[in-house]
C-alpha cells in the first residue's frame, strides 16, 4: 500500500534546476534514507511533500487518513511551557477524548434509557481508544523517550524560553516521537544528540513499525536503520532496496557501467561522423554517408553525469604558538548555576583533543569560557602565547542577508573579486552557490561558506564545535584529511566517533567533570 506518491515532479529556483521530472512512492512500513551532496535538493523535496513549497509541475498523493509526522526545526515552542508540557501535548487528542467521555458521564443523569444507551455505547469506544492508544501510562512513556534523548539531563519541569537551538530540536525530536504517526519524515535529528543517545535512536528506528523518511549524513546510523534509499543527483531521483552499504554496491556498478557505455558510444560516434564527413560529397558513396547520418540522428545520446565540484580545505598556519595554549584553576563554568566541578585543565601546543559526552552537560559553555566569551562562574582561564585562533560555532542564529561573495570579501578585504571566487569554488561551491544569498542555501552549503573563512585565515588553534553537522559525506572526509594535516593545535565538539577518532590524539569526556547525573 503506498502511503506517498509522488508523480512527475519538476522544481527549481531561478534560473537553478532542483529536480527534473522525478517520481516516488513511501510503502506502508518502509524506512527510506534520503541521500544526495549538500544542495541537491532533500530539504525542498521534504518541503514540497509537506505542502510548504509548491512545486513547479507534478502531483503529491498522500494516502487518506494518514497522519504525517514531520521534524521541524522552525517549531515555534509556546512561550512558559515546560519541557513536560510540550512532550505532553504530543497526545492531545487522547485528552481531549479523555475530556469528551467526562463531559458525556456528567450529562448521563439527565437523560432517558435510550440515550443512555447510546450514550454508554460511546463512553465505550472511547474507552477502547484510550486504553489501546496507552492513554493511562503517559507519563512513563514521556519519561521513557525523554530520558533516551537525555531531555532528563535538563529538567522535564525546565521552561522552554531560554533553551538553546540543540535543545529544542531534541524536545521537539521527542514529542514527535511519542505522537508515533503513521509516517516520520526526519531531516538531520541527530544533528543535537551525542553518541549514547544517537544509540538509543537507532534501536528506536529499528523496532519502528511505521514508515519513516530520513535525511542524514551520518552514514552509518542511516546504513543501520534503512531498508530503501532514493538517491538525488543530477536532479533525479532513483530508487534503490536495501541498506546503503548495497545502494553504494549498485551505484558503482552502474557508474561503471555506464561510463563503458558512453566510451563505446563515442567511440561508434566519432567513427560515423567521420565516415559522414568523408563520404558525403562524393556521388558513389553519398548514400551509405546518409544511412550513416540517419543513425546519428536517430541515437540516443548517453549523457555521463556532471562532474560535482569536490571541496579542498587546507588551514592556514599562523606563526608558532607559545608551548601552552591554556591553563585552568579551578575554573567552575556554567551561566545560572555550576555545570561542572572546578576544572584544573591544561593544553599544551600540538595536542588535538575532541570534547565529548552527553549533551548539556557545558561542552559548548567550557569552549566559550575558554575562549573568554562568558565569565564563568568561579576560577580563572590563563591564555598562552601567540595564539591565533579559528572558532567554528555550532549555531549562527541570524539570518544573512549577505550573498556568500559580500561575507567572504569582508572577512578578507584585501583579495580582489576574482580571488573570493576562487576560495568559495575551493570549498565545493558553484558559481550560483557563490552569487546567492547565504540564507537561501541548505546547511551543508552555508557550513562551507563558513568553513571557507575558517580555513583562509591565519591560525595556530582551531576551536571546532560540531562542525560537520550538514556536510555530506565528499566535505566529511575531505575536513576529517585537513584537521588530521593540520600543524597547530585542535579542542574539538563532535558526536561523531567516526569523524574524530582519527583526527584527535587525546579525548576528554565531560561527564568526569560534570555537575548532573548521568
């Protein structure tokens, strides 16, 4: 049973081509990984299926009475709601039915023997409803999947005003979740978890009996928890069952394929036009050179695709730093209150050390503390000498305005037009990823605009945190080659044990050090 079709679908911005007449179809229980380079289009395919872009030709089915749980990070939460409260609200309707079977209780007393009937009849299949739907364990389900994306860490009772974006991308992972609708469509929900509850995820995916889409570029947790892959590329979207282990298999078997194809087929080409070009003039033979040009015409031209610009990161190095690159005494960090013991820290020049343990236990906050972005709240951070430092964020909360050519060319306002070009297209991107809007591109796309600063300034400390969420998998491993190149020293965030593992000499859990149970 299809649950999603998708037929004929044709969309692009601008002058730009997203996709070119494709088609797909969602299958009752199927768990489909949606894969493809940054900026081929998965975001806006979620976004046309979803009904907030219209596409430019082309029909989107969905079967009747589905309910379509989707993954947006663009959720406004209700202001003085708690993170209980969210979670809670995923069964609504189960209470609002809970509050239609008291309100037909109360009217029972004035009523006659048939209403009452009826009346009991109803009570009765709402009843069924709310037992079948776990109505009467709710909160050990909010506990269960709240404790699993370590929303426990934070504070179930914890008003979500002030949460941070990774924070409320979890609640609301969550709450989505616990609504279990007959299909999930997912993009990027591991971006904010580290790897215990990425863990829990993926057991929760593979026991999932509904239909799920998923966007990620973490690969082995989609290889884990997928059954069919659709590829995007070249504005086509191809269909592919199994795990993406076998998609990988298939797709380089018909690469390879193909490539032989097209050799032979220009090779068959060029040997007709020449016969063409030979004989044409000449009376005895121009009839062999027309049946020549008829099946030129008549071919069906293999076409290889695009070559996708492939991203070259290499760091510039600044001048040696001093042997220490910092020092802590006794250094408490947090912002209200204390999210760790004090900290007596050293690092010393050379060393790449990857930060990682549970989300919100201060990883991000002891980065910023070091770096002298908040005072925290006891003891002192000594800097060392000579350091020159490049700091990715995890979160840019504002929108840029700014095409990618303005934010690169103000961060270097010596280089001339053509060599700003020159460093985007190093970093993978086009020239009409280099001319637009930084907003208007997908995530993967703004991280290299943003990686591109990174790696063109002058630095002997580069502080990284999470910088791969949104590279696809080229931009992934050609980051993880440069950070292993590096010659200065890397403090690192990453929940991605694959990424960091060859890159840091030395890992630091910060759950040694932490104020909260875990």
């Amino acid at each position: 049973m299809s649950l999603l079709t998708v037929k004929n679908l044709s969309h692009g911005f601008g002058d730009r081509a997203i996709f070119d007449d494709v088609s797909f179809r969602l299958l009752k229980g199927e768990h489909v990984g949606l894969i493809g380079a940054n900026g081929e289009g998965k975001s806006t395919f979620m976004n046309i299926i979803t009904g907030k872009l219209e596409p430019d030709a082309g029909t989107v089915e969905w079967s009747k009475r589905v309910r379509v749980g989707y993954l947006d990070q663009h959720t406004v939460l209700e202001k003085g709601m708690t993170i209980r409260d969210v979670l809670k609200s995923a069964f609504k309707y189960l209470f609002d039915m809970e509050a239609e079977m008291n309100s037909l209780y109360e009217k029972m007393g004035d009523v006659d023997e048939n209403q009452l009937n009826a009346m009991l009849e109803e009570v009765g299949v709402i009843q069924d409803m709310l037992d079948h739907n776990d109505f009467y364990i709710i909160d050990a389900k909010v506990e269960e999947v709240a404790r699993g994306l370590g929303l426990t860490d934070i504070g179930l009772d914890k008003e979500v005003n002030d949460l941070s974006g990774g924070q409320r991308s979890k609640i609301l992972l969550a709450k989505l979740l616990l609504e279990k609708p007959e299909i999930l469509l997912l993009d990027e929900p591991t971006n904010y978890l580290d790897e215990t509850h990425i863990e829990w995820l993926r057991r929760y995916f593979q026991a999932y009996e509904n239909a799920f889409i998923l966007i990620t570029h973490d690969m082995p947790f989609l290889d884990s928890v997928v059954n069919v892959i659709y590829h995007m590329e070249n504005q086509k979207l191809d269909r592919y069952t199994g795990t993406y282990e076998n998609f990988l298999q298939v797709y380089e078997v018909k690469k390879s394929q193909l490539e032989s194809a097209y050799k032979r087929q220009q090779q068959e080409i060029g040997e007709l036009k020449d016969f063409v070009a030979r004989n044409k003039a000449r009376v005895a033979t121009r009839n062999m050179a027309m049946s020549r040009q008829k099946k030129l015409d008549k071919m069906d031209v293999i076409e290889l695709a695009r070559e996708k610009p492939k991203p070259e990161f290499n760091f510039k190095v600044a001048r040696t730093s001093g042997k220490l690159i910092f020092q802590t005494q006794e250094l408490v960090i947090g912002y209200d209150e204390p999210l760790s013991r004090p900290l007596n820290l050293k690092m010393e020049r050379g060393q790449k050390i990857a930060l990682v343990g549970a989300n919100g236990l201060g990883k991000t906050t002891l980065l910023r503390s070091l770096l002298g972005e908040i005072t925290p709240i006891e003891g002192v951070v000594e800097e060392g000498d000579y350091l020159h430092i490049g700091y990715f964020e995890q979160e840019i909360k504002e929108e840029n305005q700014r095409t990618c050519i303005e934010e690169v060319w103000e961060a270097f306002p010596a280089l001339n037009q053509g060599e700003v070009r020159g460093i985007l297209a190093k970093c993978g991107l086009t020239t009409k990823h280099i001319e637009s809007q930084v907003r208007v591109l997908s995530g993967g796309e703004q991280a290299k605009v943003r990686l591109c600063k990174l790696i063109n300034k002058e630095t002997n400390l580069l502080v990284l945190d999470e910088p791969t969420n949104h590279l696809d998998v080229d931009a992934k491993e050609e980051l993880k080659r440069a950070l292993k190149a590096f010659k200065g020293s890397i403090l690192l965030i990453s929940h991605e044990p694959e990424f960091y593992r060859e890159v840091v000499t030395e890992i630091w859990n910060c759950e040694d050090w932490t104020t909260k149970i875990v």
